[in-house]
C-alpha cells in the first residue's frame, strides 16, 4: 500500500501482463458519481474514484465532454463536466471502461 492508502499496480498485479493489471484494478475501484450546485444555480457532475495512477483522467474527461457535448475539467484527481449527466456517465463508464456496475455509486443530492 502507498503512504495514502493506494493499491500499486505492482502489489495487485505482480508479473501479469498490463492489460490484466488495468481490468484487476478497474474492478477494485469505487467510483462515485455527484451532482453539486454552483453559482447562479447551476449544476455540475463530479466523477470521484478513478485512480490517476491506472486512467488517463484528462483522456476520460474528454472522451465524457466529446459524448456529452459539454464542458468540463479535471481538478484534484476527480472530473467535472457541467449540468447533470448522472445517468448518461455510469452508462459510458460501464460500457466504454469497463467498471463494474456495482462499483459506481451515484449519490443523490441531499435538497
């Protein structure tokens, strides 16, 4: 384990082939999905949980923003794309990365 409490590749995968490791890994991950409001009542979708260390956040955030036709950012390890896309990102995370189902929590707004 790092100093923060992270699983290292090389601790869940030892010798095995990086394809391997990256679908190991994907499968130990909790990703959560928020909306939060902004200024002027706006909304925005954060994506928290995927680790740096195996995803390529910038190449997620856009491949999300190019789908959903939106804007968005990566900060402090976790995505954000503006508006409410709940839905629509924990299907493209299912289908396009391969995160389990059960591993994607969506937390509903406490309002």
């Amino acid at each position: 384990m790092g100093s923060r409490g992270r699983i290292s590749l090389e601790s869940v995968c030892g010798g095995l082939p990086e394809e391997l490791c990256v679908q190991i890994s994907s499968e130990q991950q909790i990703v959560k999905i928020r909306i939060e409001k902004r200024k002027f009542g706006k909304e925005v979708t954060v994506i928290e949980g995927l680790d740096g260390d195996v995803y390529n956040l910038k190449e997620i955030a856009s491949r999300l923003k190019s789908k959903l036709a939106v804007g968005g950012t990566v900060k402090d390890n976790h995505i954000e794309l503006q508006g409410n896309h709940k839905a629509r990102v924990r299907q493209i995370l299912i289908e396009e990365l391969g995160i389990p189902p059960e591993n994607i929590i969506t937390i509903e707004s406490e309002e």
